[in-house]
C-alpha cells in the first residue's frame, strides 16, 4: 500500500539524530509524527502519517490517516480514510469514510462505525464497529459481530459470527471447510460459496502471473544492453588488477603465453579441485555453512580467469603486430575491450564459442594456479622470475 509506504519514509526522514523517541512536524496542514513511541492527541486539519514501533493516535483528523508500526492504535475521529498496517492493529473511534488495515492481528472496536468500506487482511480479523459500506475480509481466523449494510467478501480458514453480526447485502464466502450460517446473519439465497482449496488458489496465482505480459527490451537490444554491463565490469576489475597487481597479472600472462599446454592443465587440476570443493565441503557436516562461499569461489575464479586468458591471448596477438611491449594502462584496458568484444561474438557460432570460452577460462586458472603454487612452493620455476627482470617480446 502506498499510502504506508509514505508512512514508512516520513519516519525515516523524522527519526534521524535527535528524534531517537518522537518527533512531529505540521507541514502544509499534514501532520508527520515517528519515533519509538508515537502518541499523538490530534487536532488535524489535513492528513495524518505517523510511523513507529507503537503509534497511538487520539482526538480528531479532517483527512486520512496513514500509520504504520509494530502496535498500532488509531482511536482518533478520522473524516477521511484510514490505511494501517502493523504486527496488531486496533481501530476505535468513528471513520468517516474507508479503512483498509493489514497485520497480524487486526480489530476494529465497538466504538469505531465505518462510514465507507472497511478492508481488513491479517491472521486473526475480530469486526465488532458497525459497517455502511462493504466489507472485505482476508484472514485465518475472522470474527464477525457487526452489521454490514453493504455486501460482503470474506476469504477464511475459519469464520464465526457474534449475535450482532448482520450482513444487509450479498455474501461471497471462500472457505476451505463448511460453514453454516445463521439465517439471521444473511438468507441463504444471498450466498455465494466458492472453493477454499488452497492448492488451488496458488495456482490460479501463478497463472495469473504466467499470463501477465511482462514490459521487455527488444531482443537485440537486451543483448546489447547485457555486454555492455558485463564488459564495463571486467573492465572495472581489469583497471583494478593492472593498477595494484601488475607484476603478478604480467607474470601469469606470460606463463599463458609461453607454457600455453601446461596452464591449460593445470587450469583443468585447479578447476576440478574447484568444484570438488562444494561436494567435499558438505559430506563434513558442519562445512555446510561454507558451501555458499565455495559457489562463490568458483563464479569469482572462473571471472578471473577468463579475464586474464582473454587479455594475454591479446597481449600475444599486439606484440605479432609490433605493438609495444611495455603499453599503457588505457591500451592495456583497449585491449582487454577488444579481447572481450571479439569472443563475446564468436560466442553466436555453435559450439566453437563455448569451447573458446572454456578453453581461456582453463588458461586463465591455469596460470592462477602457478601463482598460487609459487606461494606455496617456493621457485616452481625460476625461469619466470628472470622473465619478469628481462621481458621478452611475447
């Protein structure tokens, strides 16, 4: 409901610092009221939205009520309409025209007639003020002991009537057991019984969701707008890595170009002890809680890897044109543009794209994993230190 949504922000904007317990404010004849505790005596003019872990609203309001919170209470004389929404929610004072409530529990009290229609969704639904409009009830547990002068709908697990309750006009009722009805409540010939089965009302939602038409971009340019969202992005990561991890991204670079077949299998051993990860972390039991992280672990190597195979496979093809050896960091990130550029189009022919993909992804953590053993073993091969002291033109 909007109308609680500006309810919400109002709070958020009046519990700021040095509103920790209440707050209100007049502003162009709205009164805006949050805090902790919201008890307000009203003498309002225009509309009403208070915020809160317990709002409670007395006295009288010449436009709407919107209030929002953990117990809410409105008992204010209320012209207009009233929207509230809260774990309890209790409305006991006379509404001049509509209320609509949500909540776990929701009442309306002897004292509160409503004037317009009285809306009411939650757990538990008690009706006790008179009704002139029509009511509509979604709830588990709803308690009717009022008059209803208009029709009514009433959507329940389980429903009971009080020796007040009276409906003047139609009645629909969705209910998943058999109800009876008093005939002094509403003449069985003003009812209309629906199924209550909940299976199936989920899935008439779900259909009814299937045949919404969602608003879409046209094909192309959903494509379009997609590679330029991932490309800024490895971009990002590219200008990240190259600016404060250049040797170690050039060391790995060369190693993808001069040991091509063996980075390639050590890209295979480092992925599959990747992978392997998930599986082996779970059957321990209490490593569930750290599958999550090792899916993750995957997504950001795989990330990394393509990245960099992509960008030393460039590198390589630059320097067979007698490009410079030693370029800047924009033609570096030029480079790493048209690396991903050129492979995200080789991806719309069948089959090679993938095995393209795949392969500079096994490159890329191929050379990751060298890293990572040169850590941990040290001088793996000291041939890649002297390369880093005297580059070769590859």
């Amino acid at each position: 409901m909007r109308h609680i949504v500006i309810a919400t922000l109002a709070a958020l904007i009046l519990t700021g610092p040095g509103h920790a317990q209440s707050a209100s404010r007049v502003h162009g004849g709205d009164t805006y009221a949050a805090g902790e505790t919201v008890t307000q005596t009203l003498s309002a003019t225009g509309d009403v939205f208070a915020a809160g872990s317990v709002v409670t609203t007395s006295g009288s309001a010449g436009g709407d009520i919107h209030a929002a919170g953990y117990d809410v209470n409105v008992s204010a004389q209320t012209g207009g309409d009233v929207y509230a929404a809260g774990s309890s929610v209790t409305i006991s004072a006379p509404i001049g025209e509509d209320v609509t409530a949500a909540g776990f529990s929701v009442r309306s009290t002897l004292t509160a007639p409503v004037s317009g229609n009285l809306r009411f969704f939650g757990r538990s639904l008690t009706i006790e003020g008179p009704i002139t409009g029509a009511l509509t009830a979604f709830g588990g547990n709803v308690y009717l002991n009022a008059p209803v002068a208009g029709d009514a709908w009433i959507v329940a697990e389980d429903l009971t009537f009080g020796p007040e309750a009276r409906i003047d006009g139609a009645l629909i009722l969705t209910t998943e057991d058999s109800v009876e009805i008093p005939e002094r409540v509403i003449p069985a010939a003003r009812i209309t019984r629906e199924d209550g089965d909940r299976s199936d009302m989920y899935r008439h939602f779900e259909r009814s969701w299937d045949e919404v038409d969602m608003p879409m971009l046209p094909t192309w340019l959903s494509v379009f707008s997609a590679f330029l969202i991932s490309t800024n992005f490895l971009l990002l990561l590219a200008a990240i890595f190259l600016s404060f991890a250049e040797n170690r991204v050039e060391k790995m670079r060369r190693r993808v170009t001069r040991q091509p077949l063996q980075t390639f299998v050590l890209g295979v051993v480092g992925l599959s002890a990747l992978f392997g990860m998930v599986p082996i972390t779970a059957l321990t039991i209490i490593g569930l809680p750290f599958v999550p992280f090792a899916l993750l672990a995957i997504l950001v190597v795989w990330t990394l890897g393509y990245l960099l195979a992509a960008y030393a496979l460039a590198r390589r093809v630059l320097l067979a044109f007698d490009g410079p050896t030693d370029p800047s960091l924009l033609i570096k990130l030029v480079i790493v543009a048209l690396a991903i550029t050129v492979v995200a189009v080789l991806n719309f022919i069948p089959f090679v794209g993938w095995v393209v993909n795949y392969t500079l992804v096994l490159l890329g953590v191929g050379a990751m994993t060298a890293g990572l053993l040169s850590v941990w073993i040290p001088d793996p091969d000291p041939a890649l230190d002297v390369d880093m002291q005297n580059p070769l033109d590859d």
